[in-house]
C-alpha cells in the first residue's frame, strides 16, 4: 500500500493521493514506479553523473530500461487494464518528487505530466520524460531561484502512472482564499475539459467563493475560451462554444460536494489545502491534493 511508503521512495503527489484513499477519497486507480527504479535505470545506462554527460536529457530519454524494470512496468500496466476491463484504458503519467511541497518552495509543475498514454511504449518513453524533467534546466533554475538543492540525492523522484479521467469539467480549489488570506473562503476555479488548460493559463475560468461558516456562494462567468481533451494519443486544445462560454460550468450541486469534500480534506491535513478535481459524468475525482504552499 503506497501509503505506508517513505516519501524519498514515492514522492510527494503519489504519497499524498495514496493517504487520501483511506479517508474514503475517490481517486483514479494507478500504481507508482518507485526512485528506486530510476536509480537502477541511471546506473544500468552509465548516467549516474548527468553533469558530465553533453545531451543528457535526451541520452537518458533514448537510454534502455533494465529488464526487470521493463517488466514490472508492463505488469502493472496490464494489470490495470484488467482492472479496468477494458484494453484501451489511457492514463496519466505524473511525476511525483518529495521536492513537491517544501516549505521554502513548491517544484509543482516544474516536473513533467504526460496526458492521456494509451499504450505501453508510449507509458515507457513518458516514465524516460519524467525522469529527464529531474534534470532539466528549468529545475535547475527554479532551486536556484529557491535557494535550494536540485540534486537527484536529495529530492528522489518517484512516477505515478493514473488511470486517465476524461474530464468533461476540471479545476482547483484552495481551501482559504489565496490572495486576501482569508480561511472562511473556498475558492474553486474551473473550466470544460482537462485541468492543463487552468494550470497552463490557458483559459479564465469560472470563479466560485464559497463562505464556510454560512454556506454563501458568489460566482462569477470566466471566458473559458479553450478546452483540453484527449485524442487519440495525447491531448488537443478545442475552442470552446458560446453556449459553453456564457454558462457557469458548476452546478450548485457539485460546488456543494466539492466543498464538502475540501472540507473533509483540509481536516485531514489539519491545514489548508490545494486541490485539483475533475468531474466525469457527474461523479468527482480528486487527482492531486496538498498543503498550501508559499
């Protein structure tokens, strides 16, 4: 059970998740290639010192995988096929440092995702991608900027690989209002589609304040311009419609239920937390949770 994991072996957004099933959370099904993997990966390729390799990232991307990483892997892949009963499951392969939420600075985002994978070469050359944004300049850039270490040593990266959840509305909530710091606010943003088109800033979504203590909502219409969805192998961006565009995409049964549930997060941590969501037919899934960062 990935909940009872070390951090340094699963990271942060896999360890988290994990901890959530057992509060009765309803998170995508997945499993997580542990750092354990990328180290025997690194050591197998001789690129155990990326310093003193030229073109490390794309060496590492084009590198082979031991075989018995290969083959727990597809394993577990086909594993979660069964599971889900059918052969053309997509997921979502999200990199998950214990770096994710620091207290002096959040690597959330600086890692790679790779959205809606459908097979298993395609799941193998994504594990490699998020491997390789480890290493990437703009980690590097970031930990300076943070003042703190970009090694491999000290923040190991774990993989989660998530059954895909093809939204039809997704967003974030932060349990206390970010911008005035008020903790008797939920603030939700949301948007049609995959939840890369609010975390990318491609698209003003709609806007919900939802007071805690009297159950207050105030809404206010985003543009939603675009919308991510899956196509055959990867995502496309779609503009939206004016239909889509001139209606909140929130029901005020789901803000409820969201908020419910943020609730029953934010206790859990025991402070306020940062959430992503998406909703498929009408049943909430949480993908990511943690505590607020500065």
């Amino acid at each position: 059970m990935a909940g009872h994991e070390h951090i340094q072996k699963i990271g942060s957004k896999a360890l988290q998740l994990a901890k959530l099933t057992g509060q009765n959370v309803k998170v995508p099904c997945g499993f997580v290639i542990t750092s354990n993997a990328l180290e025997r990966f690194l050591e197998a390729n001789g690129l155990r010192t990326p310093e003193l390799i030229v073109d490390f990232e794309n060496r590492l991307i084009e590198a082979r995988l031991p075989e018995d990483v290969y083959d727990e892997v597809a394993a577990s892949f086909e594993s979660m096929r069964g599971q889900s009963g059918s052969g053309m499951m997509a997921v979502a392969v999200r990199s998950s440092s214990s770096a994710e939420d620091l207290e002096e600075a959040s690597f959330a985002g600086q890692y790679e995702t790779i959205l809606n994978v459908t097979d298993l070469k395609h799941l193998l050359n994504s594990l490699k991608r998020c491997w390789a944004s480890l290493f990437s300049a703009r980690v590097r850039d970031y930990a300076q900027q943070k003042n703190v270490s970009s090694d491999m040593g000290s923040f190991p990266m774990g993989v989660l690989v998530q059954q895909m959840v093809q939204a039809d509305v997704s967003g974030v909530i932060f349990s206390m209002n970010p911008v005035t710091h008020n903790e008797d606010e939920i603030i939700i943003n949301a948007s049609y589609g995959l939840g890369e088109a609010i975390v990318s800033g491609l698209v003003t979504p709609d806007s919900y304040v939802i007071g805690k203590t009297d159950g207050h909502i105030e809404k206010e219409l985003g543009l939603k311009e675009v919308k991510i969805v899956a196509a055959d192998k990867g995502t496309v961006e779609l503009t939206t419609t004016e239909e889509e565009q001139n209606r909140f995409c929130l029901s005020d049964e789901h803000i409820a239920e969201l908020a419910e549930q943020t609730h029953k997060i934010e206790v859990f941590y025991g402070m306020p937390v940062d959430i992503e969501f998406a909703i498929k037919d009408r049943h909430i899934y949480i993908l990511q949770a943690r505590p607020v960062t500065t």
